[in-house]
C-alpha cells in the first residue's frame, strides 16, 4: 500500500485525505495546532462554544455531493437545519431588511422597497441559476491546468459575464442602494469588490437566495469532526500537535518530511495548508512561486474577528446580522483600493445560540463578530478593542440593544492571529480574490512544477475561497494525482 502525507486538517485536507483513502492507500493527516478543521475550529470557555472560523452554510448540494462520493449522507454525520429568515441587513436605526428562506417572498420584499425591482431580480436570480449549474458542472471541478477547461458552448454562451462585473449587472437594473448592497455582499465578504469580479460570480446570489442558509447542529467544527469520522472510517490517521517544519527533496521528489516530532516517508505528499507557507518549507531551487509573486496577487480580506460569552439571551436580533449603516464602497475602497484600517466599516454579528442552545449556558448567549480588512495590516489589542466597542455602538444604534453591560468575557483574533496560527499568507482569511486575472489557471498551480510527489489544495489553488470550493479543491487534486501521477 502506498502511503500519502497530507499536510494541514482543513477542509480540502480532510476531503483529499477520505478520497486518498478511498483509493486505497495509506493516508496519514499531520496537523499543526491542537485540533482537526482548520479554521473549522472550535474554542470551548465556561460551558460556551464558539465556532472560531467559517459560520455561513450554503451550497448544500456539495456537502451533499461529497458524502455520496462514499456512499454516505449528510445526515448521517451531522444535522442541519434551514435558517428562516436566512439573515438580517441593517441600514440604519430600526432600518432592515429580512432576508426570507424563499425566493418569491425574497422577491416580494424587493418590490416592496423599490417598485419594478422585482422583475429584474427575478431575471437576475434565473441568469444566477443558469451560471451556479455550468460552475458546478463544467468548471470548478477542473485542474485549473488548461484555458480549455473554460470553453465549451455553455461558456461561450455567457462570455460577456466574464468581461462584465458584478457591479454593473446589480445596478444595470436595480437601482436602490440598500438592495444593490444585499446583491453585492457575497462578493465582498468572500473575494474581491463587486467591480473587480465577472458578472458570472453571480451563482453565489443563486447559493444565496435560490439555495438559502443553513445552520449545522454544532457549527462548522460538526462539520469538520463529520468529515474526519468519515476519513477515520476509511483507515485515515490524523496526527494533531505535529507541525512540518521542512520539506527534504532529492531527485525531483519529496524525499523526508521533518516535522516537531519525528520524520516520515511517502509516495505522496499533499499540502492542504497555506500553500505559500507550504512553499517556505521547500529549498528556493524547487519552489514554485518567489516571495515577489504572493505579494503581487489580489488577496481576498483578513478579518478582525471576536468570540462573546454574553449574560442572557439577545432580542431585536437575528442568528446572522449584516451592518451596512454605512458606506459600502468606502469600506471595499479601505480593504482593496488604500489598504488601511476602516474608519466605519461594515461588520457581520452571529449568534448561532439563537438556533444551537446546545452552545451556551441556559439564558447566556453565544457571540461571534467579524469586520473585513485588509491583509498585512499590523494590529494590537488596543486596536481589536477600539473596533469592539465601535461595532457594540453601531448594534446599540441600530438595535436598541445595548450589549457592553452584558459581556462575560471575549476573545479577539486578527490579521496576525491569522499568520500565527494558521500560517497564513498575507494575515488573508479567505484565500486569494475571486477576480478575473486569478480565475482558473491563472491561480497557483496545484502541483509542483519541480517536485513530481508534491501537490497543493485549498483556498489558495483551484477552484477558489470558501468552504465548499475547498470540498471541491480535495477532490480535484485527488483526481488530477490519480489520473496523471498514479497512472
């Protein structure tokens, strides 16, 4: 039985490890911090559980589409249940807007709010439909190894969405501020601004609107411990607290992997991790990007993230809240355009507790917040709790609800939290931007060029950021191995 090492435990990790696994060989899973998931992670306090990574669950038909891979459901390996509404977007005191788990009662709030919207976003959800089936079947699960892989009579049909941007399309037609920002967070949040990104990224609104938001029992880390039963009843074997510190190589291929704890052998190394950290452990001769590239591509937010144990349950909230009191463009400006430190910036408040009372205490709540920002910015302590008390403001403004008199106790974690902890590129928390320029082959490669063992998955390679493109990202570089390297 030939043996693959794979490097890290997120989620392209876990999924490369089970189809690894499944194609008979021996797959050992090194880890570098004290748990499996990644960014999947859980922080456990006094009773409470906080998700520390990934909180928004879309696109179920991959999770769906992986787990059948094996045989196996969803279901059998954690719960989920759909969010209704899905979320909440504030624009102002008393000033919201509920985002419905249907699509004809998303559309009637549309109209609601500016007459004759709602035909068009009917258009724009069906054109977002078409897009999210020929991305699911005909590009996201290629290599990224050809522009081929891009052409076919679907693709040709919908060329002008390559060359158009999100920005345009939204406001083409739809003309009201509150509504073209709903359209456009998903892009901001997760990848690049609406006006750097093709118009056919517009499937995320379909996996939005047209899918809805779901929540697993748990969070995400239920999701992360699924997967690894899974990869465990395949015969995987995870090591946690063993962090690689080089890659050895002779003769174009991976010779000994040294880590904190020992040394191993394999046929096959697969690196889930940070792939430009990955590429820090190779000598310089066999890398295959230069510190200069990194620090030229687009890459999508770092965060300021905080984890809140808070007194008794929270009112006039939803589980997921959007602040967008303030000004969309000047913050996407603040995070791609002038990288600095935000002055009003738009922020994401969670709390899954609403939905999991398994997560806190009876009567206490669970709190997560988070604020894009710009990578390589320096941030301290002093820094994090200027943006909490700022953002607690904003939901005391916005809300009535005045949250400061309630907090136990909190947790912040930022850009160089990011670097420390998960060795990220950058401080990123998402990967690289969904722009055009790094769409497909023109994203890292997920092989080496040098090093005929060594492949890469994750955020960083194909097919992109998120959660389910890194299910996708685990399968693709299994089967690019299996068919080029195996073979």
């Amino acid at each position: 039985m030939k043996k693959v090492i794979i490097i890290g435990s997120g989620f392209s990790a876990i999924a490369s490890a089970c189809y690894m696994a499944k194609a008979g060989f021996e797959v050992i899973v090194l880890e570098k911090n004290e748990q499996i998931g990644g960014r999947a992670s859980l922080w456990e306090k006094e009773n409470f559980k906080f998700d520390m990574g990934p909180s928004w669950y879309w696109m179920p038909d991959i999770f769906e589409k992986f787990f059948a891979d094996f045989g196996k459901k969803v279901s059998e390996y954690y719960e989920l249940k759909k969010l209704s509404p899905g979320y909440r977007v504030y624009f102002g005191e008393n000033d919201f807007i509920d985002i419905s788990d249907e699509p004809e009662k998303i559309i009637e709030k549309f109209e609601e709010v500016e007459p004759g919207s709602g035909k068009h976003l009917r258009k724009f959800m069906s054109d977002a439909k078409k897009n999210y089936a020929i991305a699911m079947q005909d590009l996201v699960y290629n290599p990224g190894k050809s522009l081929l892989e891009l052409v076919s009579i679907k693709t040709a049909v919908r060329l002008p969405l390559f060359v158009q941007n999100i920005k345009q399309t939204v406001r083409k037609n739809i003309k009201n501020p509150k509504l073209q920002s709903i359209l456009e967070f998903p892009v901001l949040f997760l990848g690049a601004k609406p006006s750097d990104t093709p118009a056919f990224y517009n499937f995320m609104n379909h996996a939005d609107f047209g899918m809805g938001t779901w929540y697993p029992k748990g969070g995400f880390n239920a999701v992360a411990k699924g997967m690894a039963k899974l990869a465990t009843e395949l015969g995987v074997k995870f090591h946690v607290n063993e962090e690689v510190l080089k890659i050895e190589t002779e003769n174009n291929k991976v010779k000994t992997i040294k880590t904190n704890k020992g040394n191993y052998f394999a046929d096959i190394v697969i690196s889930g991790a940070d792939y430009a950290h990955t590429e820090t452990l190779l000598d310089e001769d066999v890398k295959n990007y230069s510190e200069k590239y990194w620090q030229k591509k687009v890459f999508a937010p770092s965060s300021f993230l905080y984890y809140v144990a808070f007194d008794k349950k929270i009112k006039n909230l939803e589980h997921h809240n959007l602040f967008f009191d303030t000004d969309f463009e000047k913050h996407a400006e603040e995070i791609y355009d002038d990288p600095k430190l935000p002055k009003k910036p738009l922020f994401y408040a969670n709390f899954s507790s609403m939905t999991d009372l398994d997560l806190a205490p009876e009567g206490k709540e669970v709190g997560f917040f988070l604020i894009p920002v710009a990578v390589d910015l320096e941030d301290s302590e002093e820094i994090h709790e200027h943006y909490f008390n700022l953002i607690l403001d904003r939901i005391k403004e916005n809300t009535g609800e005045d949250l400061k008199p309630l907090v136990l106790f909190k947790r912040s974690f930022g850009v160089q939290d990011f670097k420390d902890r998960y060795n990220s590129c950058r401080g990123n928390a998402y990967g690289l931007a969904n722009t055009l320029l790094q769409t497909s082959i023109l994203r890292p490669q997920i092989d080496n060029k040098k090093i005929k063992n060594l492949f890469y998955t994750g955020q960083l390679t194909v097919p992109g950021p998120g959660v389910p493109p890194a299910l996708i990202s685990g399968k693709v570089v299994t089967d690019y191995i299996l068919k080029k390297f195996v073979k």
